[in-house]
C-alpha cells in the first residue's frame, strides 16, 4: 500500500504541475484562439487518461475543447456545476467528485484558475477524467503477483475503482449488493471517518456457502482538497497446523525449515521446475507447522516464483523492481546465499518475521526458501 499510495500521490503532483503550467500559458495567451487550442491539446497529450480539457470564461462558459470530438460542446454554459461555482468564487484550484457530465458519463473534472499578467481572473482551465482510467493505468502493475485486491472510495461511500469492475459506481452505503454486509458497512463508515487505518469483515463470496473474513488497510489520497480513500483487501486464511493433535509448542518452525529444505529432493525437484511437487511439499509443511503465515520460494535471480498458501504468496514478483520496503534487503540476503532472518511489511499490510534458508541442488544454488510467521 505504501507504493500504490506514492505513485497516485506522485501522479497528482504531476497534473498538478501540468495543470499549473497550462494557466500559465493560457494567462499570457487568452482562452481562445489557436495558442489555446494548442496549450490545451499538449495538457491532454501529456496525461493519457485525460478525456477532454478546455478553457472555461468568469461566467462559466466553456470557450475552447480539446480534442476535436469534443468541440461541438464550445460555448456551453457550466456555471451550475460545482467545481465551476467554486473555482469561480473562490479563485483557487478544485477537484470535483464523480459526477455525469455534459460529455454524456460520469467523471472527475480538475478546474485550475487563469490570471492574467495584472493578476486579474480570466476564467479556468479544465481536464476531464474517468477515475477508473486513471487507476487502471497505475495499479494494476503494483499489484501484480501480490495476493491484494484494491478499491478506491469517495467520502460519499461511491465506489470510483475495483479490481472488480462490477462494483465500480455502486455506493457502499446504499447500494442493494452491500445491504447484506452490516459488518462491511460498519468498516466504510470507519474508512470515511479516518484517513488511514485497518479492519476486517466477513465476506460470502458469490457460489460459496462460508463466508470469509477479509482484512482491509486504507490510505487517503487528495487533490485540492477532495480526498478518495485507497483500500486494500486480503482474504484471511486458516492458521498453519490448525488441524494438528500435537501441541503447536513442541515444533519449532525454524528448525523444521532447516530439516525441510534438505530433505526429500526438493532441491531436484525445484531444478526440474516441478511446481505441482513443490507446492504438494509446501502444503504439507504449512498443514504440519504451527504458527506460520506461509512458506514460498525466491529463485536464484530474485523472482519469487510461488508459494503456500496461494492467497498469502506473491506470484512471479520480481525483487528487482523494488516495489515495496524491503525488497532491497531481500536481494542482499539472496547475494549472501546465507541464512537470515528479519522483520519486513508485508504488501498486504501488517509485519511479519521473515526466516529464509538457501536452497542448492549440488553445486548449483537455486535461491532461497523461506516462512513468514504473523508479527
């Protein structure tokens, strides 16, 4: 979450920016005219989920559209529109919340005030967005192979992204589908309430007849003062060794780590790329080791191929890239290929005590095994 926070923070320091430079432009220029068309045509280029900008006068009225399918709506009064009203009497950036727009759907307009070089307001500088472009752009290559699901809520409770694209435009507060989730709706009320936080809440998912408990960890975001809360989610799952008649006191998981990893082949049986072996092996091991989150392999070039169980393993996520605190100390273990052991976040929010092991079939190092046990 700590990533996906940054990089939508950084995102809207950049329309920011950009935003800030086009009325600039446009102050020295005018609002209509050719130098305008220009401006304006370079502000959506330059930010790809972008529907439309335009410049919009004092009283309201739009002057000038790009790109071109859009100018046939130049001239039209939208001085009704809230941001409009708010950009207008106030003379300072806004951001308004989802709403259906002239352009015939429902999105975000971001308006920035135009002064001319004597400081006098001319009018506004406009760019329309749909929220579900926007963030389909950034998260979902954050997020990939990290066992994380994510939602984007307006203070309002509406629902503007899901990984989930059928939840996106529901409002979690009156929407029919969320009316059998009093525990869900209790968790959003919380969400509204702080800016950042955790919870949880059991959730039926559709075909199934058990409910599950999902954790929930947000982070809050804003542009000019309206604020969407980022949510991650993660489906709980049962406790290693759960079904275990022996006393979960008398095993120790990092000596069983150390037995596993030279046992049975299993470095062969990684050499040959067996994953439906290993994985038999890594669900055994869970199932017969108390106290453990999951256990999971790092390859010898810092990609962690999988792990058990599935939902509380990362996927083909590559180290390298560093997407979250202390990836980089993970890599330095692996150059090691000695044992180690420390406390990292965990990418699906919460800590845990990592413990890793190095792996090698004869000679050949293959990387290292790891556990991770709930801090």
């Amino acid at each position: 979450m700590t990533e996906v926070h940054q990089k939508i923070t950084e995102e809207f320091n950049r329309l920011d920016s950009g935003m800030k430079d086009t009325a600039l432009e446009l102050g020295a220029r005018g609002l209509a005219g050719d130098s305008a068309r220009s401006s304006l045509s370079k502000l959506c280029e330059k930010f790809t989920f972008a529907v439309d900008c335009s410049t919009v006068d004092a009283k309201g009225i739009m002057v000038t559209m790009e790109p071109s399918p859009y100018r046939h709506l130049e001239g039209t009064d939208i001085s009704t529109q809230e941001q409009v009203r708010r950009v207008i009497a106030e003379h300072k950036p806004v951001m308004s919340s989802v709403f259906k727009a002239i352009e015939g759907f429902e999105a975000v307009d971001v308006e920035y005030p135009v002064f001319n070089s004597k400081g006098g307001y001319m009018g506004s500088v406009s760019l329309f967005f749909k929220p579900e472009t926007f963030f389909a752009e950034i998260l979902p290559p954050l997020i990939k192979g990290v066992p994380v699901d994510i939602w984007v809520m307006e203070k309002d409770g509406r629902i503007i992204y899901d990984t989930d694209s059928s939840q996106i435009g529901l409002n979690l507060f009156t929407s029919p589908n969320f009316q059998p989730y009093p525990r869900l709706q209790e968790l959003g009320r919380r969400i509204v309430a702080k800016q950042e936080g955790s919870g949880s809440y059991p959730y039926t998912v559709q075909g199934e007849k058990n409910a599950v408990t999902k954790d929930a960890f947000w982070k809050s975001v804003d542009l000019y003062g309206t604020e969407w809360r980022i949510v991650g989610v993660h489906a709980r799952k049962d406790k290693s060794g759960s079904k275990m008649k022996r006393s979960p006191l008398s095993i120790n998981p990092v000596e069983r780590l150390d037995v596993f990893v030279k046992e049975g082949n299993l470095a062969r049986t990684l050499s040959k790329g067996d994953k439906h072996n290993v994985m038999q092996r890594f669900k055994t091991f869970y199932k017969t080791t108390p106290g453990i989150y999951a256990i999971q392999w790092i390859d010898e070039n810092g990609i962690n191929r999988f792990g058990y169980p599935t939902g509380n393993s990362l996927v083909d996520y590559d180290y390298h890239q560093r997407r979250e605190t202390g990836d980089q100390k993970i890599l330095d273990i692996l150059a090691s290929r000695k044992k180690a052991s420390m406390e990292l976040p965990l990418a699906e929010g919460g800590a845990g005590i990592f413990n890793f092991v190095p792996v090698l079939d004869g000679d050949h190092y293959l990387g290292l095994i790891y556990i991770i046990r709930l801090k």
